[in-house]
C-alpha cells in the first residue's frame, strides 16, 4: 500500500499534517521514540500499533497506552523540553515524521485541527488522571478489572479483548508484578470468569467488582 493509500484515511487536517512529513516504516520491536531525548518532530501513525511507555534502567515498564492509526504522538515536543516517554512499535508500522515548526504553523493556521489536538490531549491527560487515582485508591486486581472491561469488545454475544495481551501485558498496564496478574488470572480462570489462550483473553461473564 502507497503512502498516499495510507493518508487517505484521515480526516482532512490530519492528512494535509501527515502530508508534510515524511514516511517511515519501523518493524515491529522497533523503538522509534525514547524518553529523554531532545524532540523535533511529531509522528502520524498511518499503519499498525505502538505502545508508548516509560521504564527503568532495569527494563520494568509501565505502559501508557497503545495507538492504532490516526494517532499522533511525540506532540509534547511542542515544550521544547526532552520526551517523556518511549514509543515502540507492537506490529509493523508506518508513520509519517513531521517537524515540529510545521504542527506548530498549523496549528496558528487551521483552527478546527487546533481544537481537535486540543481534544485528543485532554482525552489522555483524563486517562492519567483516571489510573493515578486508580493506582492510588485502587488494589491491582481492581485496576485489572477494569482494564479488561475497558478493552472487552462484544462480538456474536461474546465479549473478548482483541487486542492479543500476554500476562507481563496486563502487568506493565495496571502497574504490577507479572506474578500478581498471574495469580489473579488462575483464580479467574478457576472461577470460570474469563479464559487466556495464546495471549487471547475471553470474558465468559461480568468480573466481580472486588476480589
């Protein structure tokens, strides 16, 4: 598929933004942003999946969240300041690089893209807030819970994540041990309240709202 394919699914703004940069494929694996380095351009994801997390010097992550296309990322750059986070991609991807002058100049020049960015920022700094209060009110089988409720989508009356997630997965999401998540899922599974097969979770009914 062309890169002009690929651009052709976003709305308007996006696509006259992602149309200035230029495009790169990363294999999967790939880590194509790292925290701490200094950030000149903003990426437009036009294929695949990422995951943008941070870690430690030990390689323990925590997981912000992941993006499918139409998402764009590094748009902090805009402060000047080094990244904070990584981004890594989960399947093949492409994306479009764009320097950060041209979000800049658009973002002064087309109002509707301004509020739109506006919007998708204030959607992820929800989601922070959101697990900052979980991971600190929260135990982890509750944060579990509702990261799988969050994620389930319902298909032909059963309700799956689709999103293929091994159990170190789950643990780098809701801040916890892989052996936490694997104890919690042995007694779901135990329970007869979910299966995981080959990194495939099935939620066979309604998690308990406390474990």
């Amino acid at each position: 598929m062309t890169p002009s394919t690929h651009l052709a699914h976003l709305p308007p703004s996006l696509r006259q933004l992602a149309g200035a940069g230029v495009t790169r494929r990363f294999p999967r694996r790939t880590r194509f942003i790292a925290e701490g380095d200094v950030g000149t351009s903003i990426y437009v994801i036009l294929s695949g999946r990422v995951k943008v997390f941070t870690s430690d010097d030990e390689g323990k992550e925590f997981v912000f969240g992941t993006y499918d296309s139409g998402a764009i990322l590094g748009e902090m750059a805009l402060d000047g300041l080094p990244r904070s986070a990584s981004a890594e991609a989960l399947t093949d991807v492409q994306c479009a690089i764009v320097p950060i002058d041209v979000l800049r100049r658009q973002i002064a020049e087309d109002p509707d893209f301004t509020m739109e960015l506006i919007r998708t920022l204030i959607a992820r700094s929800r989601n922070t807030t959101t697990f900052s209060r979980r991971l600190a009110l929260e135990n982890a089988y509750q944060r579990l819970a509702a990261l799988l409720d969050g994620l389930a989508v319902e298909q032909d009356g059963v309700r799956s994540v689709p999103e293929p997630l091994s159990q170190q997965d789950l643990a780098h999401r809701i801040g916890t041990s892989r052996d936490m998540v694997s104890k919690l899922f042995k007694e779901l599974v135990k329970g007869e309240y979910l299966l995981h097969q080959n990194k495939r979770i099935t939620l066979l009914r309604p998690l308990p709202a406390k474990w």
